[in-house]
C-alpha cells in the first residue's frame, strides 16, 4: 500500500462537483431569461469548475497510470 499519495478528501470532491452543477444551472436560468452577462459568467464558472475537476482526475491518476 503506498502512503506517498496523499488522499484528497471526498468532501471537496462532492464541493466541486455542487459548484459546477450550480454554475451550469445558474448559466442556463440566466441565459434564457436573456441575461447574456450573468449567463455568460455563470458559463465561465463552469468551465473552470470542469477544468478544475479535470486536472485533479490527472494528478491523482499519476503520469504513468
């Protein structure tokens, strides 16, 4: 069993994963009630949720997984 690795916590896991589907709910509400620049906000919180989400799956996964 390696001990190297820290293990990140499921709480932040859960954290982000409510953040990015708040983000893309508050940037789909927004947009269709045609407020183009908080839809548009809400939208960029979300990609950088889902790139957030995206590097961790990397680093945990290790470069030679």
């Amino acid at each position: 069993m390696q001990r190297d690795q820290p293990q990140t916590p499921p709480v932040m896991d859960w954290l982000l994963r409510g953040l990015r589907i708040g983000a893309s709910t508050i940037a789909i509400v927004e947009l269709l009630r045609s407020d183009w620049l908080g839809g548009c906000l809400s939208s960029l919180a979300w990609l950088m949720f889902v790139q957030v989400e995206r590097r961790r799956a990397a680093v945990e996964k290790g470069p030679n997984d």
